[in-house]
C-alpha cells in the first residue's frame, strides 16, 4: 500500500491497512465493556445489600453477620485492595484452569474445555476477573446510596405494610439511584478503560489491536494514538449518557 | 368495651439509657388517647413500639390481641391495618401525591390501579388537597405535606392510626389545617393515639390524655381531669411551662 502522510508524520495508511483489526478491537472493547457493566452492576447490588443486611432475631441475625456481611465485606476489600492486572492475571492463569481444564476441570473438562479455553479462555477471564473487580466498587456506590436514604423513608414504607424488599425495590433504591448515577458513570468509564488491560492475557480487543500494529510496523504514535482517540470518543459517549439518564431520574428531587 | 390495643409492662433500652421503665395501657376502638410529655420522656418510642418500629426491651404489646414483638408475627399484615403519621412527613420525594397513596394500596392490599386512584382520589378530597394529585412533595408546603401522608396512611384503610408529633415540624400558620383533618377523623370514629404539643388540640378532641415522663406514664385522666385538676407534682410542673 502507499504511504499517506497527515500533517508530514502521521502514517494514515497504517490504520487505513488494519481497519478491520481495530473495528473488530473497537466491538470487543465495547463488548467486554457492556458485559462487565451490567454484571458488575448486579454483582454490586447483591454485594452491597449483603454488606448491609441485618436482622433482628436469631437465628437470622447470625446469619447476616457471618453469612452475608463477612463475606461480603473480605470480598469487597480484597478486590479493592489488590492490582485489578493481578487479579487478571490470577483468574486467566490459575483460577479458570481449575475449572475449564481438559485433563480434570471442576466444572467442564475433555475436549469442551480445550475448545472452550482456546477459544475464549481471554475473553471469559478477562470478562470474570473485571466483573469481580467492578462489583467490589459497585457494591460500594450501592452501599452509599442506599445509606444515604433518610431512614424515615424506610420506616414510612414499613409503616404502611410494604415488605422489606417491596421498601428497597419502590421506596430505597430509585432514590437511591438517581445519588448512585454520577458515581456509577464515573465506574463504567474506569471499567471501559481497565478493559484494556486484558490485552495482556491476549484479549483482540482495541489496545490488542494497537500493539499488534505497533509491532508489525515498529510505529508507535500512529495506533496508540488511534486506540486513544476511539477510547475518548467512547468515554464522552458515556459521559454523555449518564448526564441524560440523570436528568431524566431528577424528577422530584430537591437537590 | 372494645380493646384494640393493649400494652403490658412495656420496658426500651437503648444501650444503658432506659428509655420506656414499664408502660401499661389500654386503648379502646374510637378512643383518641393523647400522649404529652417532656421531650426525651420516651413518648415517640413508646409510639414507634406500637407499630414494631421499635424494638420492646421487655414487656408486650397486643393489638388486636396479636403481639406486636413476637417474631412469629406477620408484621407487615398488622402493620398494614395500623396507619402511622411521622414528625418529618416522610412522603416519597421520587413519586407523585397521587403515587405516595396508590403505592402501597396496589402492592400490598392487591388493588387495581383504578380503585387505588379512585380511593386516592377520594382522600384527596377529604385532606383538601385534590388540585395537588399530580404535583411532587418538594412542589408542597409542609401542612401541604403533612395532609398527604395522613391520606397516604388512610388509603390503607387501618383500623388504628398514630401520630407522631404530626405538627412539630410545621410553620405555625399550618398547623390548624393538619389538626382540623385530624380532628375530622376523630369525629368519624377512628382509633387515634397522638403523641402531641398541642395542648389544645389534645384538650379538645382528646377522649384520654396520657402524661409520660421518663419512661412511665404518670398521670392519666379526661383531658378536663388532666388539664385542669392534676394529681401528680409532675404533670402540674410540666403544664405549667407549657399552658
């Protein structure tokens, strides 16, 4: 191909040459991203009420504490304690082997777990390892928010009969919600770049894409700061989105 | 004599401060007991125990003759059938006036949106506020406010309805359009224990009036007995300062 210079130094025809690796990189990204998003989100959930459960009488109240709440609560610091790199590293190379193993996996082994591993080893640790990581954070949005809540709403709603999880489902959480936004926008940007880090355990996502190009032509500014561009797109895209999702759950409220 | 609500030596602990020492009463069907006190007395917790809000130390509470505290009770049936009316108002700031009162009726009694709406709509009328069914809490003035949630509470359609110091949060000039609707109430026969300031209201519309004080209900009569004729150095002391 050609070369085509932009501005005397910028190799367009590089990128021109790998377009579909970094659409196909730009889908994955997203992909991985959407994913993590939504499970981190209900990982974060269930998290985040465990941490806050609480009972008044035994046995149930044993129960929160070393049942729910504990756990809960190592969990959340482990994540949040530890390299969310390391952790992907952990998950790709010790944790899912122990599971999807051809020889004697725990949960899938034999010729469906060569494929499986083979196939979408990358993408299913580097998915597991950044919805965990993302869940731990979540369940702290969550926690905040649902704390956040004027314990007279509570009492109100149980005052009238409504069960504790009818309260959290229309009293708690959609006030909650709408405090959690800001925090949670800024969560799903973080998680849409920490996506690239699964590069690493060779994941064909868009940070994939640009080091392959890099490596193939020894060019440097031209991929990195292809990938960069599309990574801001995507992160304003976000931005944008969680402004209008706010706006519009903004309704009745006084701050 | 009807009995709907029946307290036995009810005691509350917070940590090491005794806040309820040992309450007995008594509440009859239409009865509207008032209950004053000092604040600090115990008497929103005494209140906030009849409905299982609060946690009782020891002690019972019977309504209906079903224990309040028992953990095999169904809290949330009985608390369906006892309305309660908070200091703060407490509306849900994310719904409409219209949605604050259909919730719980459509979740928790099973109606349909349409007889919720139409229950709704009636209360409405009643508190006065129909013009307002469409509008946010924020959008409401306190007294405002304060009507919706005793329409909230009364689209439950409960057989006892409490108040927790229901006009202490209020602008003065509001306060008489939330007592005339609770005053219409009384008049129709509703069980009501209001734990109040207001004297006059509690003079007025109370059949009993109960004065506690640290913990232990010390004196109670007719509000003429209590008002005008109290027994106790302590209830004297203290409508002194408020009368």
């Amino acid at each position: 191909m050609e070369q085509v210079l932009w501005f005397g130094w910028f190799r367009a025809d590089i990128i021109a040459e790998y377009a579909v690796l970094f659409w196909r990189g730009l889908q994955m990204t997203i992909l991985v991203t959407l994913i993590c998003i939504v499970q981190g989100t209900a990982l974060g959930l269930g998290v985040g009420m465990a941490r806050l459960a609480e009972a008044r009488h035994a046995p149930a109240r044993q129960l929160c504490r070393f049942a729910l709440r504990w756990p809960a609560t190592v969990y959340v610091s482990f994540f949040r304690g530890t390299p969310l790199f390391v952790q992907i590293l952990l998950i790709h190379f010790a944790v899912l082997p122990l599971f999807i193993n051809p020889a004697d996996g725990l949960l899938i082994s034999g010729e469906t777990a060569r494929n499986l591993k083979q196939n979408y080893g990358a993408f299913l640790s580097g998915v597991l390892a950044l919805t965990l990581n993302a869940g731990a954070y979540i369940s702290e949005i969550f926690r905040a928010g649902i704390q956040s809540i004027d314990r007279g709403q509570v009492e109100a709603s149980r005052s009238l009969g409504m069960s504790f999880p009818r309260t959290m489902f229309h009293v708690v959480l959609p006030q909650a919600f709408r405090r959690m936004l800001p925090p949670l926008g800024n969560n799903a940007i973080s998680l849409l770049k920490d996506s690239s880090l699964i590069s690493a355990i060779g994941l064909a996502e868009l940070a994939y894409a640009a080091r392959t190009v890099a490596g193939a032509y020894s060019r440097y500014w031209e991929p990195y700061l292809t990938i960069s561009l599309m990574y801001w797109v995507l992160t304003l895209g976000l931005a944008y989105v969680v402004k209008n999702l706010e706006a519009r759950y903004g309704r009745g409220d006084t701050r | 004599m009807d009995e709907v609500i029946r307290v036995e030596g009810l005691t509350k602990q917070f940590g090491t401060l005794a806040v309820l020492r040992g309450i007995d009463c008594s509440i009859r069907a239409s009865e509207v007991v008032c209950v004053i006190g000092p604040s600090g007395s115990g008497k929103s917790t005494f209140l906030r125990c009849l409905n299982g809000l609060e946690d009782a130390s020891g002690g019972q509470v019977l309504v209906g003759g079903v224990s309040v505290h028992d953990p095999k009770t169904d809290v949330d049936a009985l608390r369906s059938e006892i309305g309660m009316v908070f200091q703060r108002f407490n509306l849900f700031p994310h719904k409409t006036v219209l949605e604050n009162i259909t919730l719980a009726p459509t979740k928790v009694r099973g109606l349909s949106s349409a007889q919720a709406h139409s229950r709704a709509h009636e209360l409405l009328v009643k508190v006065g506020l129909l013009d307002k069914i469409d509008a946010y809490p924020n959008q409401l003035s306190g007294g405002q406010q304060q009507r919706v949630a005793i329409a909230r509470a009364l689209a439950m359609q409960p057989r006892i309805m409490l108040f927790d110091e229901p006009t202490s949060a209020l602008d003065p000039e509001m306060v008489g359009e939330v007592l005339a609707v609770m005053q219409a109430l009384a008049e129709e026969g509703m069980t009501m224990v209001v734990v109040t300031h207001e004297m006059g209201f509690a003079r007025q519309v109370a059949d009993r009036v109960l004065f506690i004080d640290e913990g232990l209900v010390v004196e109670e009569g007719t509000p003429a007995d209590l008002f005008d004729r109290p027994q106790e150095e302590r209830t004297r002391r203290f409508l002194s300062k408020v009368l």
